[in-house]
C-alpha cells in the first residue's frame, strides 16, 4: 500500500473547524448521523497518521545524532 504523504497539522486545524464535532440528534435521519460520524471519522484517521508521522519523524532524527 501506498504511504499516505505528509500530513501538516494545519490541514487538521482548518478540517476540524469545518466539520466540527457535533452531537448527533437522534431526531436526524440515520443517514445524516452515519455521514456526520463518516467526517469526524476520516478527521480521526488523518489526525493518527500525523501523530505517528511526527514520532517517525523524531525517531528518525535521533537515529542519526
């Protein structure tokens, strides 16, 4: 599998204050819930990949000093 390109932590900012992370009202459609649960979703997802890029990217560095 491809490796995912670096990820800053601005893109992550500026996502979450677009999608921000709302309660779902039980009223909503189950439709709308699953989506709004799908952004917060892949949010998460790149959030874990540049955490783990970061300590990549420290452990790579003190492999070298």
């Amino acid at each position: 599998m491809k490796e995912i390109p670096r990820i800053e932590q601005e893109l992550i900012d500026c996502l979450n204050e677009r999608f921000k992370l709302t309660e779902a009202h039980l009223k909503e459609p189950e439709w709308d819930r699953a989506f709004l649960a799908g952004q917060r979703s892949v949010i998460q997802f790149l959030s874990s990949v540049r955490i783990a890029q970061e300590e990549k990217n420290k452990q790579s560095i003190t492999k070298r000093v």
